[in-house]
C-alpha cells in the first residue's frame, strides 16, 4: 500500500499537484482491534472533540481493508451510513455482495460465488460427482459451502459435509479424518482459512492418508506453510484456485529499503530485522530492559537484506498484494475521475462535478481503469471486481521442494461454459496411475441400461439395470428404457431399434424345402397311381373298386398334396384365401369318394342277396349325386365364409416378440370351424360304416382298407390339434402342412397300394375267376 501512494505522488500524470496520505492500523486478527482502528480513521486522533469537528469533511475519504470476511462486514456496517467506501483486498464473502446491507463496500478479490464457479467448472470437467466437502466455521467457510452444495447437487451429490472448528478440538478433527476415511470419495473440497485447516493437515499426514485429490479454496491454495515438503505425501497434487498473480514493477526494490526505526510507537521494523537476521539490537535491549542471550548475535542495521531468499523479497507471487495495489489504485483513479470533472458533464445531480479541494467519501465510489499489466479494474452493481483466478497445482520441485504452479484460467467473462482453461499436460497427478482420478458413486450407465436407485442412498449411487427386451436405452445414465416400435425390437447390445425377423414358412428354408418335395411326391404318386388305373381300367381290380370313384378319389387326393403347397410362402390375400378353400373343398371330395365306396360296397353286399334291388336305386348317376351335393354343401361354407370375413394375411407379435410371424388369420372362427366339422363328420360316418362292413366276405374286402385308412385319417387330425396349438410361430403352418400331407398318404397307400401290388407286381391274381375264388381284394 505504501509503495502504491509512493508510486501514485510521483506520478505527474496521476492526480497532479495532490498528495495522498495515508495512515495503517494492525487488526491483530481481532474483531473489536480492527472495529476500533476504523473508528479512529473516521474520528480521527484527536482524544477531546469539539461540536465543530462533527461537520466538514472526514479525515479519511476512503480505507483500504479488512482482508477477513467477518471483519468487512462489521466495518462496512459502521461506514455504510457515512458512504465511507472500504475496499477490500482479501475479503471474498458472496454475503458481502449485498448492496442493501453493505452499500459502500467494494473489493478487488473476486467474490466466493464466482470461486465456487470455478471448483464446479474443474470438478465438471473431471466427471466428479461423488466428493466430500468440509468449511470453516465462519462465514467465509459456511456462505461458500452454501453456494458450493446449491450449485454442485444439479449433477452431484456430496459424500459428506464436515464443519472445520474454530479451536483446535482433537475429537473434531478425528472425526472429520475418519469420515475422509470411510467415504469412497476421492476427491475432497475445503473452504477453510490456513490457520484453521493447519490441524486437519497434519492429522492427516500422522495418518498417512493418500490417494485424496484435495480442491484447495484460495484462501489456502497458495499457503507455503501448507505446501511442505512434510506434507507433500497426503498433499501432492492439490488442485485450486488463487487469486491472480500479478507483477510490480519496482516493488522488490522499495521492499529492500527497509531500514530499523526505532520509534517507540512502531517497533515492527525492529522486530522484523531482528527474526530476520536473528540478531537483537543493543538499543532494543535496553528499550526491553533485558540481556542478550549468550548465543545471540547483535545486530548492527548494516545488515544486507538481499543477501538472504526469503518470501519477504520474493516478488514472483504476488496475490493479495497485488490485490491492495489494485485498491489504492482504484482510489486514486476515482478521485483523479473527480479531479478531471467539467461542469455540465459530472456524474452528480444536474451534472454537476465534486469540489476536489471538499470531497465527499460517497462521491469516491464509481471508478474503471486499466493497470499496466494490461487489466481491466471495474466495480459491478454489487462492488465485486471481474473476476479472474489462477488455477493451480502443488508439484515437487528440482530441489525437493513444493512448488505452486499455474496450470489453468478461470476467467467471468469468457464465453459461458469456457470460463476454465487447463492445460492437462502441466498438472501433476498424486496416485499411482498418475491419472486424474474417478470419483463417482457408481459408474455411469451406459447405452442398453437404466439408472436405478439404490434404497436409502444418494441418487448418485445407482444400480445400472439391463434395458428389458423390447426396450432399449441409447444414451448414458438414461433413467428410462424406452419401448420400441410394434415391427421394431432391440438389438443385443439394447441400444438401438432394429427391424423384427419376418418369419414364416419359406421354400428356401430347409422345412419348407421338405414339406414341398413331399407334396410334390405325394402328387406325383397319386398322378401316377391314377395313370396306372386308366391304363388297367379294363382289369378285375380296377373294376371290382368301381373306376369311376377310384379315378375322382386319385383327383381328389392330388388336389390335396397341391393345396399344401398354398400354405408354404410369405402369406397374401390371395393364397389365404386359397389355401383354406382348397384345402376345405380338396378333402370334402376326397372323403366323400371315400364315403361313397364304402356306401357302394354295403349295398352290393345287400344286392347279392336273394330278393334284394338295392343296387339300382344307388347307381352310378346317385354316385355322383352325393358326392356333388357332399362337396356342394362345403363349397357353400366356404363362400359365407368368405363374404363374411375372409382369411387375410396378418402379423403375429403374441407368441415370440422380437420376431414378426406372417400368418393367415382365418377371419371368421365359426367359418373355420364349420369347414373343419364338415370334413371331420364326413369323416366319422365314414369310418363308422368301413368299420361296421369290415367283416364282410372277403370277395368286398374293400371295407377294411377304408376302415384302415379312415383310421390313419382321423388318428392325424385328431393329434393334430394338441400340436398345432403348442407349436409356434412358422411351425403351426408346418403342423397343419404336416397332417394335410400325413391324411393324404394315408388314405393313398392304405387304398391304393395294395391294388397296385397286385396290378403291377402280380399280374395272374389279376382275373375275375381269382377275384371270386380268394377275394383278395
């Protein structure tokens, strides 16, 4: 402060022709010593007061200080009714923004706010979220762990919050060393003054506790009491944010001036060039009236400061005093503002200027200017200057000492979430990996999983819980799964929807290629056996099994290997709606031919006995009647059937959700079901009567082979049913493929074979007198 005023007279520039004085007072770190030196400053020094002095100007127009945040506000309270400005140098308190209660305090030390903006934009940057904190107890500590846990719980969580104590309480301090300890945080923030953090810093080195990434406030962040050697090993690594370093040009020099003084009301110079140089003066020790210790040097005043390092002439971190430069700086330029006023262009009520030679303390309050380091000193609506940090990290020097080195910026006006700038390649990590740590409660979920709470825990910590099928999360620390599409399902990984699988039964899979060449087959067969009738048509065997129906029924019977055809394929309109016509229609023909043969054999066992002409009423053209009316009737349900609610091509999700199942709906259930009774009533009739004229003679054993064959039919469709209802997706076709193709060889070998062995393998048992000697057929 005084190398500022020193600076600032012999400025011509400056404030020309006027000369500021200037007057100091020691707080002692003492709330009523610092209350009563700015008492005396706006009293002045005079012990006995006449009611005169109560009017004209005041002594001082403005004070520089309290570098404690406790102490402005109670100073600022006693100023603010006088407009006295007091600008702070070291004062950060965000409580000290407020204007209504502290109108004339301003500072040059950024306010906590924008400090805790800064810790939150580094422990941002890091991805920490799951940190401890611990504050003094004051209201530096207790207003910055305010802001710091309002701000940090929008995307964190605090592990634990400790209350540093104003004495030195070991309990206290233990139990804030054992919550360090059992928290899985690792990484703890402290808004502490050094000289109440000092106990926990030691305790915690006794302890050996490392591995902690500590986030240093600027109160402590640049303390070379603190950033030891001794505490290097629990330390190392620390991370914070400090005030601005700045350079003054010419303040070292100033600084080396000092010379001894012995004036009796100020012996602090004495005092410093005695510890300094551990020596003691005679002149002092006769002040003190005491003797010189046998081991203590005297002191001669010639003594060179500047053979000796110490921080007393180490310019090269200049913080807080830049800071107070800042201030006086900042005074000089508002009164010099004063001072350069023309009528007509003031600042005050019309325009008018200030008296320079009666200023008033509240006219000495707006101010803006720039230093000679290039930086912009302003004052905001609330008193806070721009604010600008250092951000630093404690590293082991080349001696072995602790260095506090700059690493980043963080400054206001920068763009909005660009305010910090590190440089990672500078920053010395304390941990094994030499990696910035992690410190979260659980991991990040990521893409497939959601976040779920753990009971009774912070919301940071969190189980990660796989997405459902069907759902899928595609972003980290989702809180929901989201549903996908109905013709979408999730991937593997759950994070993305993708198209379901169309199934249904192809021709290109190996299923669908078996059931194919096995219709094929079975029609071939049938084209075959038919081919083979009409070429023996002539023949015993063949007429004894009346050609004609046997002729239809090989028709009939290749029909139905075809229509199995109708239901292999993606499904459409047209072959839903074929596959159950043909397949209806198909089998009602074939079973009616089959019904009628066995009708044609009871009666010609009844037309051969004496007396009886049945045979006539059931003739041929009879023959074709029933079938034709057997098949009309179908052909009928088939059409209502139809016109009412035709089968159609549909989409089943029910059975497997990630595939999609082509399928025929049958639209109408009371339609399908008529069609399907239909065929199974022909078909028990059928098979009641071939079993009732089973025992015939043998010369019209044809009954038992369509009792037999009638047997394998309903003995397919029968288990049919269990098995088309458990079998899902394209396997349902495939059941039904299965009993169509099943039923269809049944009835062709069971009818069939037996006649072509004797056709085609023994040719002699194939006369009419063998057919009525053995009726073998």
């Amino acid at each position: 402060m005084v190398f500022a005023i020193e600076e600032i007279n012999n400025d011509e520039a400056l404030l020309p022709n006027i000369t500021l004085g200037y007057r100091l007072y020691d707080n002692c770190v003492n709330l009523p010593v610092a209350l009563g030196g700015a008492s005396a400053l706006i009293n002045g020094l005079e012990e006995e007061f006449i009611e005169s002095d109560c009017t004209g100007i005041t002594p001082v127009l403005a004070i520089v200080g309290d570098p404690t945040s406790t102490h402005s506000m109670a100073i600022s309270k006693l100023l603010s009714p006088f407009q006295i400005p007091l600008v702070s140098y070291y004062a950060t308190c965000s409580c000290l923004s407020n204007k209504q209660e502290y109108s004339s305090f301003f500072r040059t030390v950024p306010s906590d706010n924008f400090q805790v903006k800064a810790i939150i934009q580094i422990i941002k940057h890091y991805g920490w979220t799951w940190v401890g904190a611990i504050a003094s107890d004051d209201d530096y500590g207790q207003y910055a762990m305010r802001n710091f846990s309002e701000e940090f719980k929008v995307f964190g969580c605090l592990s634990f919050l400790e209350t540093l104590p104003k004495l030195n309480e070991k309990d206290k301090i233990f139990q804030i060393v054992n919550s360090i300890k059992q928290s899985s945080a690792k990484v703890v923030v402290i808004f502490a003054p050094e000289v109440e953090l000092m106990p926990l810093v030691q305790e915690i080195v006794h302890q050996n506790i490392t591995s902690i990434q500590w986030i240093a406030s600027e109160a402590w962040s640049t303390s070379t009491v603190l950033a030891s050697k001794e505490n290097f090993i629990s330390f190392g690594g620390t991370i914070g944010v400090a005030v601005r370093r700045g350079l003054i040009p010419g303040l070292q020099n100033f600084l080396l001036q000092v010379q001894p003084d012995f004036d009796p009301d100020n012996n602090l110079s004495v005092q410093f060039w005695e510890a300094l140089f551990d020596c003691q003066f005679q002149e002092n020790k006769m002040i003190q009236n005491s003797t010189i210790a046998p081991a203590m040097k005297k002191c001669t005043g010639e003594e060179e400061i500047i053979s000796l390092k110490t921080a007393y002439s180490d310019v090269s971190e200049l913080r807080v005093s830049y800071n107070v430069y800042k201030a006086v700086y900042a005074l000089a330029h508002a009164l010099h503002n004063l001072m350069s006023c023309k009528n007509g262009k003031g600042p005050f009520e019309g325009r008018t200027c200030a008296d320079i030679a009666n200023v008033q303390p509240w006219q000495v309050l707006e101010v803006s200017f720039t230093t000679h380091l290039g930086e912009k000193v302003a004052f905001d609506e609330n008193g806070d200057a721009i604010a600008i940090y250092d951000i630093i990290n404690w590293q082991r020097a080349n001696d072995g000492s602790v260095r506090i080195a700059d690493i980043g910026i963080f400054d206001q006006s920068a763009e909005v979430g660009k305010e910090v700038s590190l440089n990672e390649d500078a920053i010395f990590w304390n941990s094994d990996t030499g990696k910035a740590p992690e410190s979260v409660c659980s991991k990040n979920c990521e893409s497939g999983t959601r976040k779920a709470s753990k009971k009774g825990q912070p919301v940071c910590c969190f189980d990660c819980v796989p997405c459902a099928d069907g759902e899928i999360s595609n972003q980290t620390d989702s809180i929901i799964c989201l549903k996908c599409p109905d013709d979408f399902w999730s991937n593997e990984e759950k994070d993305q929807c993708i198209l379901k699988e169309v199934e249904f039964l192809s021709f290109e899979d190996a299923m669908g290629i078996t059931l194919t060449t096995t219709a094929l087959v079975g029609a071939g067969l049938s084209i075959c056996v038919l081919a083979i009738f009409i070429k023996y048509k002539n023949t015993p065997v063949v007429k004894a099994n009346n050609s004609e129906l046997s002729f239809l029924l090989l028709v009939s019977l290749t029909f139905c290997f075809f229509c199995a055809l109708t239901f292999i394929g993606q499904p459409s309109t047209l072959t839903c709606i074929l596959r159950h016509v043909v397949f209806g229609i198909s089998f009602v023909l074939c079973v009616s031919c089959i019904l009628v043969k066995t009708v044609v054999v009871i009666v010609a066992f009844r037309a051969n006995m004496p007396g009886n002409n049945m045979m006539k009423w059931f003739g041929a053209a009879q023959q074709r009647g029933t079938i034709f009316f057997f098949t009309s009737v179908q052909s009928m349900i088939c059409t209502i059937w139809l016109s009412v609610a035709a089968p159609v091509p549909a989409k089943n999700n029910k059975y497997q959700n990630s595939k999609i199942i082509l399928e025929c709906e049958v639209g109408s259930v009371t339609g399908f079901s008529f069609l399907l009774g239909y065929i199974g009533l022909l078909a028990s009739a059928c098979f009641v009567l071939a079993f009732f004229a089973r025992n015939l003679p043998d010369t019209f054993n044809e009954a038992r082979f369509i009792t037999f064959s009638m047997l394998i039919f309903c003995a397919v469709w029968i288990t049919f049913i269990p098995a088309y209802i458990s079998s899902p997706g394209k396997h349902t076709v495939a059941v039904e493929v299965f009993a169509i193709l099943a039923s269809s060889f049944g009835l062709l070998f069971s009818i069939f074979a037996p006649k072509c062995y004797i056709i085609l393998l023994k040719p002699e048992q194939n006369t009419k007198k063998v057919l009525m000697t053995k009726g073998k057929i």
